[in-house]
C-alpha cells in the first residue's frame, strides 16, 4: 500500500483528481469504479473543475458504482444514483449509457448482482476503484465479517453503519436495511484501488486497515492484498498510524517520473 498524507482533504481530493485525471487521460475508454458518501464530493468537484478548465474528456469513460440502497427509487434523494447525477454526472461528458449503478428496485436481487459482475467482466475491469472507508472499516457497503472473497451481493447494514448515514434520510430509523454493494473479491480485481479518508472518525478504520492484521472484522485490510492501492487522507485520518514519518518520506522523495 502507498499511505499519502495531505494536510487537509482539499489538498488530498486535488491529488487523488490528478490521479484519476492521469488514468483517464492515458487510456480515454478508462473504466472507473466510483464511491458516493461524503468522503468523495470535493474529489468529484475537482474532476468537474478538470473537465470544465483543461477538457478532461470523459466521453469514451465507463462507471461502475459500488453500491446502493434496497427498496429506493432513483429519484430518492437519497439514492446513490441520484448522488451520481447530482455531484459527477450531470457536470462532465460521460454518456449516461456508459454508467452504472446496482438496481436498489431490482425484483430479482441475486440475478442483478449476477449480471452487475457480468457488465463490469464485459466492460473489460475496473482499470481505478475509488473507496472511501466506514468507521467499522467497510468498503463499499462490505461490514464486518463479509467474505474476503465475496461478489456483488445484497448486504445488511450495521447498526453504527445506519448511525452514520442516519444525517442522510432524517432518523437512524429511516436509513434502509438492506444495501446491494460490490463484494470484496469484485474490488480486489480492480487493477487500481484509491482509498480516500478524511477526519479524526476514520483514523481507527485507517489504521486498522494500513497496519493491522489482515482480517474480515476490517474489510479495509484485505486492500493489504492489493498489488497497487494508494490510501490518500488528511493530517486527522492518519493520526492513529504509527509509521507516518515512513509514508510521508517515500512521498516526498518519489522519483520524478513517479510523482502525479
Ligand atoms: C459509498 C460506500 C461507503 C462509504 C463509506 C464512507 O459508496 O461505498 O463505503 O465510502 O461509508 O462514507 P462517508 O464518505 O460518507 O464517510
């Protein structure tokens, strides 16, 4: 893993669009795999400032969301779809055909989450998956003792999960139970992974997940496995590492042809 340090999350999500930006720029049918939540809006304003001031074309780009509610319409505020169209979508180029997010309405859930694997497999793989991290450590919506292995599925949301989104629907009671998320093995075979965190909340999750033993109660730390996964948060989220003085060198003596 390659842990970068920034001083704020502005600093960090400028850096993380740099990286994005430079994935789709070297190869423009590029297939990104994106996260919703907080963690990724100020990396989704600077790709919008990207595509507005120096033409970051995002044209022949395709999306594969991680996850989304059960039992919400696309409408919902909500909804991650509705997140999307909002906060990416409707300010850059990517054809709507081109993106795509679980079906929180699906009648047959298994059978969508069995043809979601297929149309990332037929979009040729997740060349970049953004994350963001729970404070339980969960990626995508991938709680605690999910399988390392695991395939798009549906999920059931913990209690401190619901807590947290609960700012979202109103009430802790008005957060959905079920959620349909990418399985860890699907993020795994991203051929790139970009962990975001930001905020004295995820410290525990980011330390766990950087430094601590490979194991289901983090699904953060199976990243641990991943042969190129960059972990980009801010001067609070790394403040329960214990190597920062480490990561913060090998940032600042990258080689030149290495730095983004
Ligand atoms: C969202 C997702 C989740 C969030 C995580 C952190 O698509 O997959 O794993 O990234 O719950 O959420 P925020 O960023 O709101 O703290």
């Amino acid at each position: 893993m390659e842990v970068i340090i920034l001083p704020s999350p502005e600093e960090a999500s400028k850096v993380a669009a740099r990286l994005v930006a430079r994935v789709v720029r070297d190869k423009p049918t590029a297939v990104l795999g994106l996260a919703t939540g907080s963690t990724p809006l100020r990396l989704y304003r600077e790709l919008i400032a990207l595509h507005q001031a120096d033409q970051l074309d995002f044209s022949k780009t395709s999306t594969f969301n991680l996850d989304e509610y059960v039992g919400l319409a696309t409408d919902r505020p909500q909804s991650y779809a509705h997140f999307m169209q909002e906060n990416l979508f409707n300010h850059v180029n990517i054809p709507p055909d081109q993106t795509h997010i679980p079906d929180g309405m699906a009648a047959n859930v298994p059978g969508h989450c069995a043809e979601y694997e297929r149309a990332i497999q037929k979009a040729g793989g997740i060349d970049l998956q953004v994350l963001g991290i729970g404070s339980d450590g969960h990626i995508g919506f991938n709680e605690p003792v999910s399988s390392l292995s695991s395939r798009t599925r549906i999920k059931t949301l913990t209690r401190r999960t619901r807590a947290d989104n609960a700012p979202y629907f109103g009430s802790e009671d008005a957060v959905p139970h079920h959620v349909i998320t990418m399985g860890i093995g699907t993020i795994m075979e991203s051929r790139g992974i970009l962990l975001m965190a930001f905020g004295e909340k995820k410290a525990d999750a980011i330390a766990k997940t950087v430094e601590g033993p490979l194991t289901a109660l983090v699904p953060g730390s199976a990243l641990q496995m991943h042969v190129n996964a960059k972990v980009i948060i801010d001067e609070a989220a790394a403040s329960k590492l214990t190597r920062t003085d480490y990561y913060k060198w090998v940032y600042d003596n990258k080689p030149d042809w290495q730095k983004f």
